[in-house]
C-alpha cells in the first residue's frame, strides 16, 4: 500500500468539502502564553493550502495531557488563538469550537463557509481519543468523521503524534478517505535518510534526563552511526558505569549495568561513545546557584563535594562535541546538553546547537530531533533556517530511529 498524499487530495478537488486535519498544536505554554510557536508555524502551510484550495477545514489537536476530561489548563485556546493570528496574515479566517464533537462544534462545522477553518477543542478532552480498547476509539473517530458529511477527508499533519494508536491518528484512517499531510511526509523522508544508508561520518548527539528514555534508540544506533555523543543528566550514569563518582547529579543507578554493556557493544561494533571530559557543577539545581567546572572524573572534588550536581557539559567537552560535529557529514541531536533555561548552565546546548548550524552551512545533513532540543535552539536565539530540519516530534523521531512501527504511519500505508 502507497500512501496517498495531499497533492492527491488536492488534486481530486476539495471545494465545498469538509477536510478533518491532525495538526501537532501541543505548544508549550507559561500559563495561556504560548512560549514557543514553532509546531503552530510548521502546521500552518496545510491548513493554509487546504484554505486556499477552498476546503472547508476542521483541525484537530492536543494539548498536553488531560485524564479525559475538560480541563481550563489544557484547553487548545492558546494555541489556536496563535494559529488564528498566523493565519490571519495568509488571509484565512480562523474559528474555534468550545467542545470536540458536542453541539457548538457540530454546529460550526455545518456553517463553515469555504476557505474557512475550524479549530475543535483538545481531542484528550474526550477519554475515547487514547482508550486502550479498540471500539471506544473506534467510536469516537466515527463521530469526528461525522463532522465532515458525505464526502469528507482525513489528512494526518501531525508527527509528534503519529507513534500513538489514538482515534484522532489511526482509527479516523480507517473511517475517512485518508492522506498523508507534508509535514509527515517531509519528516519520514529525513528520518529515513538517518536510518538507510546515511552518509558518513554519520554523528549522534543525545542528551536530556534520563538515560533510560534512550536506550533503545542507542541500542538500534550502535553500528549505525559513527560516533554517539553524550550529554545531558543522562551523561551521569555513563560517568557512573565507567566507576566515576558523580556526586548529587542525576544518576539511574539501575541502568549502569545494561550502559556498560552497551559500551562494550559499541566498541565492538565500530561505533565510538565520546562522553564528557568535564562537567559544569553546581551547589544546587538553581539559576544563581554557584558552580564550577571539575573533570569528569573528579567531580566530588570541587567546594561542594558529593553534594554538587552536574548542569551542563563542560567547555573543553562542548569544544570537542563542536568539533566532532564539524567533522560530519550527518548529525542528529536529541536532547539538551544541560540545563540550558538557566543561562549559567547553556553553554554546552549552545555549543552544540552552533556546531550543527556550522555542519548546515558545510553541507551536512543535521536534524535537531525535536522536543526540548527544538526549544532550546530558539530559545538560544538560533533561526529554524539555520539546521537542515528541525523536527516537531521528539518522541516519534526517537521511536523512529528505534526501528519500531508508528500506528499513524501504518494507519496511512507509509
């Protein structure tokens, strides 16, 4: 099975017909204040094609995760809000329904004129979206598809979203004619660049928490890729499985084992682990704590002792990482080096963020994986022109990479 695309879709004619669209809108917010719009930019040239193709377009989306039922903290009103106001500019006309598929949302999307678009409430309000039984979810797209009237259509925009088996993801697939949005598209064209055949050197940064959230994607990379570089809290449990001390960082003592047998995997695969050589410590997890910079393998033997917690990589492992990243001729970054919202602990995000856009310009292929490392590089002052892709799904792009199957891909045969 080939999955259709939206140029067919588009070239079948969508005037006058409703055309049910998964956007990825879940932004994160500081408050109602949307603090980074990039997933709300990256859905925006569907939603506005369809628009212009004279659909009558209904989105669907969620918001963080609600326990299926209303709740004001997550309602998609902010994001919308941005949505409208980006759309407004293209000169396509943004609504917003108060529910999912209650009677304000039924009733908005009848009067939908063409070119005009519909925002529904957060799909997690309803517990149907994300059930674990199959003819709760089932019923649920039904009425979502019933929103559309004869002669609807289903088109998957959303990434982050589609290594979840949700109504709004895979089973609407199967009740509506379904098309694979560009946003997905452009997104599985570069992962498989990743996964077959990338050219080499072929470099993979990770970094973020918890080591545990990315063990099977180093597993599935060991061979793969040509040197894995670590960072992050999860570099701790490495320092830790080599027999360093690591003082009050973050350790996840019951994955040192399985970490020191993925070094002696790598080494006998060909694949290069290059782990910190110094750690930024500081006195507490604080923006004004005091800190300093101690080896890796010597990090009880600051001020603090073994009550310092490691922030961020050090300089001479951020000026090595930069390095081995200028040297590449592909690079994927998940994860943020440290904790680069307190400007005392960003210098190793920043140092790596700088090496990928230097690999851009020299003519890598560099894809920042999303999630946190997709809002640290705007948040550095970093352009998304700058990489050669940034994903909007962290999750999914990791999933991916692990080799594993993604139910909104299979759901549309790509």
């Amino acid at each position: 099975m080939t999955a259709r695309t939206l140029d067919d879709l588009l070239a079948d004619g969508v005037r006058g017909r409703h055309v049910l669209v998964r956007s990825d809108l879940n932004v994160p917010l500081d408050g109602s204040t949307v603090t980074d719009d990039g997933r709300v930019r990256a859905s925006l040239p569907v939603i506005q094609k369809l628009a212009e193709a004279g659909a009558r377009v209904l989105v669907m989306a969620h918001l963080g995760r609600p326990k299926g039922a209303p709740d004001p903290k997550y309602t998609i009103k902010p994001a919308a809000d941005r949505l409208a106001e980006l759309a407004a500019a293209a000169g396509v006309t943004v609504l917003r329904a108060e529910d999912t598929v209650g009677e304000r949302a039924k009733a908005l999307a009848a009067s939908l004129e063409d070119g005009q678009v519909l925002v529904l409430e957060n799909v997690r309000f309803d517990p149907r979206e994300t059930s674990k039984d199959d003819a709760e979810r089932a019923a649920f797209a039904r009425e979502l598809a019933s929103l559309t009237g004869e002669r609807g259509a289903y088109v998957d925009d959303a990434f982050g979203a589609v290594h979840r088996k949700h109504a709004s993801v895979y089973d609407i697939a199967g009740v509506l004619p379904a098309y694979l949005g560009e946003l997905v598209r452009t997104e599985v064209e570069v992962l498989r660049r990743l996964t077959d055949g990338a050219e080499r050197p072929y470099v993979v940064v990770l970094g973020g928490s918890k080591v545990s959230d990315k063990l099977a994607v180093i597993a599935n990379l060991i061979g793969k890729a040509d040197k894995l570089l670590v960072g992050g809290g999860m570099l701790f449990t490495f320092l830790a499985a080599q027999g360093h001390k690591v003082g009050a960082s973050l350790l996840e003592q019951d994955q040192i084992a399985t970490v020191q047998d993925y070094l002696d995997r790598a080494t006998a695969a060909g694949t290069e682990f290059v782990l910190p050589t110094d750690v930024v410590v500081a006195s507490k997890f604080a923006a004004d704590a005091d800190h300093e910079v101690a080896a890796a393998d010597a990090i009880e033997d600051t001020s603090f002792g073994g009550a310092g917690i490691g922030l961020d990589i050090g300089p001479d492992t951020a000026a090595a990482f930069a390095k081995e990243i200028a040297g590449a001729k592909t690079v994927f970054w998940n994860g943020p080096m440290g904790v680069f919202e307190f400007p005392a602990f960003a210098a190793g995000t920043k140092a790596v963020a700088q090496g990928l856009v230097d690999a851009t310009a020299a003519g890598a292929l560099t894809v920042v994986g999303g999630g946190d490392s997709a809002a640290a590089v705007r948040t550095l002052g970093f352009d998304d022109a700058q990489f050669g892709h940034i994903s909007t799904g962290g999750g999914a792009s990791l999933e991916y990479l692990e080799g594993k199957e993604l139910p909104g891909l299979t759901a549309l045969g790509a």
